[in-house]
C-alpha cells in the first residue's frame, strides 16, 4: 500500500484502542435506498462507529429513535454528525441537539461553512462555532468543523483553518480530512502537533496525486502518510474515533470499497502496510 508506511510502536502506548467507523456519504447511494440494510452491511463488515451526514437533518423524532435502536441492536455507536451551518444557527441548533442527543452523537460537525469569502467571514463562522459550544457545554456536547481542500488556501496571507483554530474554544473540534488537507499542499501531521486534543476524530480518506487516480484510490493505496498521520493524531490530537470516507467506487461497488478500505486500514494497524 502506497501510503500505509506501518504504525510506529510508540503509537500502541495508547489507553485503549481507537473505534474505526464510517463517513455513510462513502455508501450513499446504498443508504438512500435502505439505511437499515446499509447501516447492518457496514456493522456487519466490522465498523465500529457510524457518521450521518447532513440528510439525517431532516429525520422526524420517530426516524431518529428507530436509528437508534437500530444502532442499539448492531452493537455501533454514532458519535458525530455531519451538518450545513444551518445545524448551528439559532433556528437549527435545537432540531441538531434533539436529534444528535436521540442517536447518541456528541458531536454536531460543521462540514460546510456557507458562503464565506473574506477574514471577516471565517471570523464570523469561528463566533458562530463558539457560540454553539457555549450551549453544546452544558449537555456534555460539542461542535466541529470539518476541511476540505478551500480552507488550506491562504485568504489574505492566513490560511481559514488558523483562523478557525485561534478563534474557537479547545473543544471546538477540528476534524481532520486527510486526503483534502494533503491534496491542498498542507501538512496534516504538523496541523495535528500545532492544535493538541483538538483533532477528536479524522476522516481517513486517501488521495492520490495522478496517475493514482485521486480520490478513487482506496484508503492506503495513495499519497497521505497514514503511519505518522495516525500516530500523531493518537498520541498528540486527542483523536476519539477514526473515520473511514470513500468518496469514489465503481456503480454498486460502494460496500465492496467499504471492505477493501477496511482490510487496509487493519493491515496497516497490523504493521504489514
């Protein structure tokens, strides 16, 4: 595997052993047409954690507690969801405590920032993240935000993703997704050893420079440096769980890819990368 340089031995110095999950946006097509068959195929391959993203916003209360149970059954947990800003306005953010609190997600994670265009308006989304973890405090919840590849790109002379950093409370989470990160030319591990406990959880999505195929290259068949990006986020960014995303996979291959990552990633845990 191309990027899965094998797992240090000081990254086992760890209390316990980090839950591997899945990003469902990875099986989406699959989900749309039967989330409970979806959500048991992923169980049943050996993810330990799944991650909703924004269409669980519209579920009704009802649709929520069969998740849940759904969930309960299986054995998985969901600890975080992906959201719109919307989540986090003072006309969303009760909706995504309600629902995220039915499904047992701690975790209300911006992954889109909206339409945002200067310093003003990241500073802007920093105040809106702080002030949604000043409620989120209280239920033993939080906030995050999710990167992609727009905010490793200097605005101004500072990248969005410092400014997010500096402006946020520690337990404003900032989760990391690799390949995007390593796709803009940032440094994923120093990004972790900058912000201490603030990593939470990554998305360990693969990118390979071509002719790798891009994001169409499965988890350690590309370019990110998985063993020190792991390592780092273990021992320095407080990471809780790890995501498995796959954004490509051929038509109907979605839960094959979803396998095929998986084996990977613990071929990898193994030190046989």
């Amino acid at each position: 595997m191309a990027g899965a340089v094998p797992l240090a031995a000081s990254a086992w110095a760890q209390p316990k052993t980090v839950p591997i999950g899945i990003e469902l946006y990875s099986v989406r097509n699959e989900l749309m047409k039967d989330l409970n068959g979806t959500v048991t195929a992923v169980a049943k391959l050996g993810y330990e954690v799944v991650e909703f993203y924004s269409p669980y916003f519209e579920w009704s209360v009802e649709q929520a507690k069969n998740v849940r149970k759904l969930l309960d059954d299986l054995g998985i947990k969901c600890l975080s969801t992906h959201n719109g800003a919307n989540s986090i306005s003072a006309d969303g953010l009760q909706k995504a405590i309600e629902l995220n609190q039915i499904i047992g997600s701690k975790y209300i994670i911006v992954a889109s920032p909206g339409r945002v265009s200067d310093l003003d308006g990241w500073k802007g989304l920093a105040g809106r993240l702080t002030t949604a973890a000043e409620k989120l405090r209280p239920l033993g919840m939080s906030t995050g935000f999710h990167n992609h590849q727009l905010e490793w790109r200097p605005v101004d002379g500072q990248r969005p993703m410092d400014i997010l950093a500096a402006n946020t409370p520690k337990d404003v989470a900032l989760q990391l997704d690799c390949g995007t990160c390593v796709e803009a030319g940032a440094d994923p591990v120093a990004w972790i050893n900058a912000n201490p406990g603030r990593i939470k959880s990554t998305h360990l999505k693969d990118w390979g420079a071509p002719p790798k195929g891009g994001y169409a290259v499965a988890f350690g068949e590309g370019d990110v440096p998985w063993g020190p990006l792991i390592e780092a986020a273990e021992k320095t960014g407080g990471v809780e769980y790890h995501l498995i995303e796959q954004e490509t996979a051929a038509p109907g291959e979605s839960i094959a890819m979803a396998r095929r990552c998986l084996e990977n990633y613990k071929k990898l845990r193994a030190g046989r990368g």
